[in-house]
C-alpha cells in the first residue's frame, strides 16, 4: 500500500514538473509572438538596420545569423562523425574511454562566455584575426561539437553487434563497414546532434559579441576577415534602448524572427532525418 501510494504521488510530481515546464514554454512563446508578430513586416524583414536598430530592419541580421550557424555546422560535423567513429570503432581502450569521455562532457559544460574569451584572447589578441563572422563560426562550431560527438556516438554503438560481424562475413574491410553500415544507420543520430548544436549555436551571443559581430554599420561580409550582423546581438543592443518604443518594437519582432529560424532548422533537419531513415529502412 505504501509503496502504491509513493508511486502515485511521484507520477503526480512528474505530471505536476511537466505540465509547469509546458506551460512556462508556452507562456514564454505566446509574449514573444504576441508582441512580434506586430513588428513583422516586408520592410522589416527586407531593410537594413537604421539609427542603431531602432528604425529599419533585420535583412543583415539574419543573413549574419545563417552564415554564422551553418558554416559552423559545416565545420563541426565532419570532425564530430569522425571523431563519433574512431571513438566507436577504434578506441577499444577502457581507459582511453574513459578520458575521451572527460574530455567530450567537459567540453560540453564550459560555459558559452568562456568560449567567447578564448575567442577574443587567441584569434582577435594573439593571432590578429581582429572580428571576424568566419572567427565566430570556429567558436560556435567547438561549442557545439561535444552535442554532436555524443548524439553520433550513441547512435552509432546502438548498431547491433551482428550488423558489423555479418558485413566482415562478407569479407568487408573496416572502412567498407563503415561506409556501408555504420554510416548509413547512423547517421540520423548525427543530424539530430547537429540539429541540436544549430539551434543552441544561432540564438548565442556571448561567443560571438566580441569576436565575430558588430552592432551596426555592417552589411553581407565580402572576405572571411569582416564583422557581420547577427540577431543575438542585435536584440541585446535594442533592449539597451528599452526607453524607445520603437527599438523596443523591433526587439520583440527580431525575437519572433529568431525562434521562427530555430523552427525552421529543426523541421529540415528532422525531414531529413525522415527521410534517410526511410531511405536506409528499404
């Protein structure tokens, strides 16, 4: 009886947690599409920035922001595969293991700012990159690359053990296991890591605030060694002019616009994700 009774009140807890965390999330999406959406407009989403922000629109901000995440996806993934592989595959050692393990989580729980100052000390301070975008992209790319590593990984060492010894039945060298079988059954996992990383990296500021953006002036970057615009920043910039309505107004639509593109990320990805699923099932 007792035991019935704990696990009824630790079910109702968990709804209890679940239902505050569901409604805090909706509560939160609801203020920023109900003040957003009204800011949204041809003008707002197709003009540059004026007076700081405050007039104008966002077109370089998002331009900024999707160069930003998908040139550090571009960079991370291959290096998290490889490194999801060689850690599967190759790295039988316990101990290794295990430190490739420290490694991995450590790397996840550095706090982004940290990021941000490595950035700025290394590349801007001792190599002289001055702000960059492709500067901030290498940031963003290492901050995101233990999501990746570990959603890979564990997508890959799910593979049954009888896949890999069936393929070397066959008479398949350890690449050919890999390209054939690994890859294909696992890569869904990596996009979900990767799918994971992009919508973490595109709403940061901090690893890129110092390094890789600036807060006006800046259009479409013609070389790699240029500042670019990005939506983190330029919110933060707005609401430092909370005092103006208008800046005020376009905070809350380039807030609206950047959900709108994490949605965005996540629904392709997990249509591709679908789709290679369905593709790799026949």
């Amino acid at each position: 009886m007792t035991r019935h009774r704990n696990n009824l009140l630790f079910s109702a807890f968990a709804y209890a947690a679940v239902a505050f965390c569901g409604a805090v999330l909706i509560f939160l999406f609801g203020v920023i599409i109900w003040k957003g959406i009204s800011a949204i407009s041809f003008d707002f989403l197709f003009s540059p920035s004026r007076n700081f922000g405050a007039e104008g629109g966002i077109v370089y901000q998002i331009l900024g922001s999707i160069l930003l995440v998908l040139t550090s996806a571009l960079i991370s993934f291959p290096m998290a595969l490889g490194t999801a592989l060689f850690k599967s595959e190759y790295l039988t050692n316990h101990r290794w293991q295990k430190i490739s393990n420290i490694l991995i989580y450590g790397l996840n729980g550095v706090p982004s700012v940290l990021f941000g100052v490595f950035g700025l000390i290394f590349f801007v301070n001792i190599l002289g990159t001055g702000i960059s975008w492709f500067v901030g992209a290498i940031i963003l790319a290492i901050m995101i690359l233990p999501t990746i590593i570990l959603s890979a990984y564990q997508s890959i060492n799910s593979i049954p053990t009888i896949y890999r010894e069936g393929a070397q039945a066959l008479g398949f060298t350890k690449w050919k296991v890999i390209k054939k079988v690994l890859l294909p059954q696992g890569i869904n996992g990596a996009i979900t890591g990767l799918l994971i990383g992009m919508a973490r990296a595109i709403g940061e500021t901090a690893p890129i605030m110092f390094i890789a953006t600036a807060f006006s002036g800046v259009d479409v970057p013609s070389s790699l060694l240029e500042p670019v615009a990005a939506l983190p920043t330029h919110i933060l910039a707005l609401a430092q002019q909370a005092t103006n309505p208008n800046a005020l107004q376009n905070a809350w639509g380039a807030s609206f616009v950047l959900i709108l593109l994490v949605m965005t990320f996540s629904i392709s990805a997990l249509f591709i994700r679908i789709r290679r699923q369905t593709i790799s099932q026949r």
